[in-house]
C-alpha cells in the first residue's frame, strides 16, 4: 500500500513538472513558439546567408518584426516567390503569425536573410537569433548551422 | 481459382516494374541539346559539348541568392549522392546569371561549397553578359536584375528549372523548380538502366 502511494505521489510530481516546464517545441512567449530554427551552411562566408524556422501561435494574430543576432551585421525578412516564370525574392516588411495557427520559414518561401555575416559560420555550430514580435515581443532562439 | 489470382497479382507485379512515372517533363521535339561557350571556374574556356559522354544536371542561378540556388545545388548534391557518388558519369553544371558579381573565382568557391563529398568536380560557368544571353535563351532560362532596398544589393528574379543532357548531348527532360532531389534521382537512374527510353 505504501508503495503505490509513494508512485502515485512520484507520477503527481512528475506530471505538474512536467506542466511547468517548457512547451516541447523551444521557447515560449504569449501564444508564440519557435521551433527547428536553422541557419544554412553559408557556401561563401562574405556573401549572404538565410536561416530559416516555423512559428506555431497558439494566441491572436501577431507579427514578426524583426530578427537580430551577433552573427550577421544585418538580418532582413524576405520572400521567395514565383512570378512571371521565374523565382523573385523580395524584402517583406514582417511576416504575419495568423491566430492559432502556424507559418514555416522554409526554403523556397519566407526566409531570414543574414547580410554581413561576422564570423564563418560552421555546419553543426549552434547560433542565438532574438526574434522581436509586435506582441510576444522579444523571443530567444537557438539555431543550428547545417546544410539542409 | 487460386491460379487466376496468383496470374493477376504477377501481372499487376510486372507492371509496376515497369511503369516509371517521370518527374521530369520531356522536351518536345526530343533534340540535340544546345551547346554554348563560357568560362569555367578555373578560369579556362569551356563548351557544354564537351560533357559529351556524361549526363549532365543543368541549372542556373547566382551566388548572392541564399535561399533558391542552395536548394537547388543541395538537390543535385544529393542527386549525384545518390547515382553516381563516386563515378563521373554525372556531370553537375551550375551556370551564374550575374555575371556582374560572380567571377570565375566566386563559382569555385561556390559550387566548391557543393561537391566536396565527391571526387568529380561541380562545374561552375560565367562569362560576359552576352555569352551568358546566348547560353540562357535556348534552355528557355529568363531572368531579370530587380533593383531592391535590401543590404544584400539587388536580386536576380531568375526561372529555376534543371535540365538533363544525355551522354549523346540529347537534351532529355527539364525538371521543374519544386521536383525533388528523389524524384530527378529515379529518373536518371530509369535513363541510365533503359537508355532508350523516351
């Protein structure tokens, strides 16, 4: 009997622990999560870079504004797209995070271009980017060097 | 009873071996492909045509666009990864439309950047504006200088397609932007096992 009390108050601890601790998926601020944030390897380290990153919100519409990070002297929003036949990429003022929902900087579409990149960037180097939402505001996040 | 089943699911069997849906679409008229001159990533003069003998993987693009030229030269990576690893059968060619900004010694270290896995080199193309021209327009290859606000300088909007040659220097299939690296894999590998094949 004592020891099925002893478990049951072990699993109770565990599981309001477990309750407190972050939301799988990185870090968490207002309704706004960032998750699989990664910088591509760099071919040629002076010439720009992108990284890339999925925001999951579980609040009201938010936007993210900016990005800033010490590894690159500037880091623009910009959109891959096609338009006439061919493959444009635009800077975009912010990219919108719909209520509830979710928007994936992947290649091909939204991406984080890094401009004046202050170190040579590795694959498997790990690199902190700040994202700053018009909402959550300031959200830390953790991204790997790799290739693809 | 059981003999008609075992008939059908050998038949269906055989079919699915040989059915190949290709990813890629096909040019029509079939044709030699064209040649053009420029300039390699060493520095040297260099003619599509002397690929001859290997099948080459063809794409355009620039060095200062980060996000749609790695994904394609990363697919073809993977391509050659999965065909030909260690072999020189096939033939990567990554031709710069910023002539302006990409210098034979940037496409070294550019397409460097891609083919370190493997023994035989990428080939990385520039030349001058007008050669460049005349080795886009018969591919159908467009592509436009877009002044832009960004720190980066201004972007290349460039279509994105890559472009199988065979060892005959037929030009054989063009395969979308979005195809993957699997999909232009199983196709050359189909070329390369049914050499006929249309």
């Amino acid at each position: 009997m004592k020891r099925v009390m002893v478990i049951s108050v072990s699993l109770l601890l565990a599981a309001v622990l477990a309750a407190c601790g972050p939301a799988a998926g990185g870090p968490t601020t207002g309704g706004v999560s960032v998750s699989d944030a990664w910088v591509r390897t760099p071919p040629i380290s002076d010439q720009p870079g992108a990284a890339y990153l999925v925001i999951q919100n579980n609040g009201a519409a938010d936007k993210l504004l900016s990005v800033t990070s010490d590894i690159a002297q500037t880091i623009e929003l910009h959109e891959s797209m096609e338009s006439g036949g061919m493959m444009q990429m635009s800077p975009v003022p912010n990219i919108l995070v719909p209520a509830n929902g979710k928007v994936e900087l992947k290649p091909g579409g939204f991406h984080m271009m890094l401009i004046g990149l202050t170190r040579p960037l590795k694959t498997g180097d790990k690199v902190q980017l700040t994202l700053n939402f018009e909402k959550a505001g300031k959200v830390p996040v953790t991204a790997e060097v790799r290739e693809q | 009873m059981k003999m008609r089943w075992l008939i059908g699911l050998g038949l269906i069997g055989l079919l699915a071996a040989c059915a190949h849906t290709f990813s890629g679409v096909a040019p029509n008229p079939l044709g030699p492909a064209p040649d053009f001159a420029l300039t390699d990533e060493q520095g040297q003069p260099f003619k599509l045509s002397d690929l001859r003998g290997k099948w080459v993987l063809l794409a355009y693009g620039y060095t200062h666009c980060p996000d749609v030229c790695p994904l394609t030269l990363s697919r073809l990576r993977d391509v050659k990864k999965a065909v030909d690893a260690n072999g020189d059968q096939v033939q990567v060619v990554f031709v710069t439309i910023d002539p302006e900004r990409d210098s034979a010694d940037i496409m070294q270290k550019y397409v460097g950047h891609f083919d370190n896995l493997f023994p035989q080199k990428f080939k990385g193309l520039t030349g001058t504006p007008a050669e460049i021209a005349a080795a886009a327009k018969p591919y159908n290859v467009k592509y436009e200088k877009k002044e832009s606000t960004s720190a980066g300088g201004y972007s290349m909007g460039h279509t994105a397609e890559v472009y199988l040659i065979d060892p005959q220097f037929n030009w054989r299939m063009t395969f979308p932007f979005g195809v993957k690296a699997e999909e232009i894999a199983a196709d050359l590998q189909y070329f390369m096992q049914h050499p006929e094949a249309k």
